[in-house]
C-alpha cells in the first residue's frame, strides 16, 4: 500500500491548496532526500517551502512569509532552550505550559502554526520565564495536559 503522500505526489490535482506565502503562487508537494515537501511552483524565481506530514501528505501548520519562518525559528530557538535545557519538563508539559502563558488551548499550541506576533510573544514569555517552578509544573498543568494527551 502505498502512503497518502506518496500517491498526491503522483496526484497533484488531488492535493490540498497551499498557498506560498511569500509571493502568493500555489505550492505543491515535492520530494527531497529528507523526504515531502510543499515547493512553491515558481521556484527558482521563489524559493518559499512549507513542511508536510510524510505520512498524509497534509501542509504542516500554517505557511508563512520569510519573516514569519524566520521568527518561528527564534521562537523555537528560544522556547527549547527553555525546556530541554531546564531537564525538568517533559515535551508536553512545556507547551502546555507554553498555551497557558499565550492564552490559548494546548491544541492550538504549535509554534509551526504561530503568525510573527505570536512568534514575538513566545520568544518574550520564554526569555521571562528564566527561574521555572522547582517542581516542574502546576497543578493546572498537568489537567489541560491530560486533556489534549486524550
Ligand atoms: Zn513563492
């Protein structure tokens, strides 16, 4: 059986709208040795990619512009550095704590689906954050993280 990916690969009219966000052309899936990938179809002129789930074959979070991929990096930069480096959290209770401090549900807490204010807001919170709580965690925590594990 071959993925979903594979056969949009060879299906370009079944794939799904993703727009190129840095000069508005529609992207379609291409292939490198690191595997699927959304290409923008004006490529060499725009060189504008978004990643994509190798299994589905679905855009992965949202497209952006340079800007915003640029800063989604930075956010990514700097939020890892935050939990990976502590030693303390898990994965899951960083972006639980993460949507806590944005405001928004841990479902919706992917840094690959922020927009650049988002991005800014994430690098603000996690260069606050310096001293995390010894214990890893609040109580309230660990109840939004049980409910999007779910
Ligand atoms: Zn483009």
């Amino acid at each position: 059986m071959i993925s979903s990916a594979e056969y949009l690969f060879y299906h370009p009219e079944e794939q799904p709208i993703v727009k190129c966000e840095d000069c508005g052309s529609r992207m379609v899936l291409r292939k490198s040795q690191h595997g699927y990938f959304y290409g923008c179809t004006t490529f060499p002129e725009c060189s504008g990619t978004h990643g994509c789930h190798q299994n589905s074959g679905k855009p992965l979070g949202k497209p952006a512009n340079a800007e915003t991929r640029a800063l989604r990096v930075k956010a990514h930069g700097a939020f890892d550095k935050l939990w990976i480096f502590n030693g303390r959290w898990r994965r899951n209770e960083a972006y639980a704590w993460l949507a806590d401090r944005m405001t928004i549900p841990y479902d919706q807490c992917h840094i690959g689906s922020f927009n650049s204010q988002q991005c800014r807001q994430v690098i603000i919170v996690c260069e606050k954050a310096g001293d995390l709580p010894a214990c890893g965690g609040e109580l309230y925590l660990k109840k939004s993280l049980r409910k999007g594990k779910a």
